[in-house]
C-alpha cells in the first residue's frame, strides 16, 4: 500500500505561488491547430485570453496543442455516441456504442491536461497559480485589512475606557457570586 503522507508537503515548506496578470484580449497568441471545430476553435481562443495563460511557454504549446485536440475529438464522438447509444452487436443484440469508451478515455486524458494547466480553480492552487484578487501583495491584502479594520475610526483611549469598564464589571459580578 502506497504511503499517504507522500502527497503531503514537507516539514514547513509553503507552497511558491505565482501571481499572473491577466492577458489582453488584442495579445497574440499562437493559432488553433487545422482542422479543429468550431466548439475547440473558440475554446482555444478563449484559453489564451485566460488568466493562466500567461505562464504557457513556447515548450508547452506541444501539450496544450494535444489538449485541444483531444478536446476536438470529445466533442466529435460525443455527436457520434449521443446519436447511437447502442448499436447492434455481432449476433444482433444492442451493445454500448464501442466508441463510448473511447470517449472514456479521452474525458481522462482532458481532465490530466486541465490539472496539467491550471484551468480549475483546484488545478491553479495546486499549481500555485494566483490570479485576480488572489495575485494580490501581501502589502495590498494588508492596506485593505486595515481599511476594514473594526473599531478603526474609535480612538484608542475610547477602547481602552470600555475595556476597562467591561473588566469592572466581570470583577463585580464574580464577587457578587461568591
């Protein structure tokens, strides 16, 4: 049996996260592989005007290019498999459609690739992939902390008078049990 504590981190070690801006819709990005459809043809555009696509680099367009095709292919069989669930087995009796376990199986291979990039909200903080208020410094998070901060507008003698006030008051009730 596998040990369990591998997949934890190690010691105190934190994770690194990445913050990545988010790119321009007018930035150019490389063109879909030929041949796809119109669903992956769109779902490639819209990858490249993500935020997590501003860590692709150019040795992992070989990997992204698989994903969509893979995508392109699901959504080809999908048609095919939603048109014939089952088809007429070798002696006549209907049998699952052949291809939906291929369509099985390209449903892994995407879902690998999406953890791969980052393109669930899991996948990027498991990546360490921050983005939109999340790719926020720690000196941004902080200034808007103590915007928010309650009691801010009070000045410190006024909380400390109630402080003490509540402090009386603890001491009498105690002594009035006794």
């Amino acid at each position: 049996m596998p040990n369990r504590r591998s997949k934890r981190p190690q010691g105190h070690r934190k994770p690194k996260t990445v913050a990545v801006a988010k790119r321009s819709p007018a930035a150019q990005h490389p063109a879909a592989p030929k041949g796809l459809g119109k669903f992956a043809k769109d779902l490639w555009g819209r990858f490249w005007t993500s935020d997590v696509a501003g860590v692709i680099e150019d040795p992992d367009l070989y990997a992204l290019k698989r994903w969509i095709e893979s995508v392109d292919e699901r959504e080809r069989l999908l048609r095919a498999v939603r048109k014939a669930t089952t088809v007429r087995g070798s002696t006549g009796q209907p049998v699952l459609n052949p291809l939906a376990k291929r369509l099985d199986q390209l449903e892994g291979q995407i879902e690998r690739f999406e953890r791969q990039f980052g393109m669930t909200p899991k996948a990027r903080a498991d990546l360490g992939i921050a983005t939109g208020n999340a790719a926020m410094t720690a000196a941004q998070l902080n200034e808007m902390a103590n915007e928010d901060a309650p009691g801010q507008d009070q000045d410190p003698e006024t909380i400390d008078g109630e402080a003490e006030e509540l402090d009386d008051e603890f001491e009498d009730a105690t002594q009035a049990g006794n």
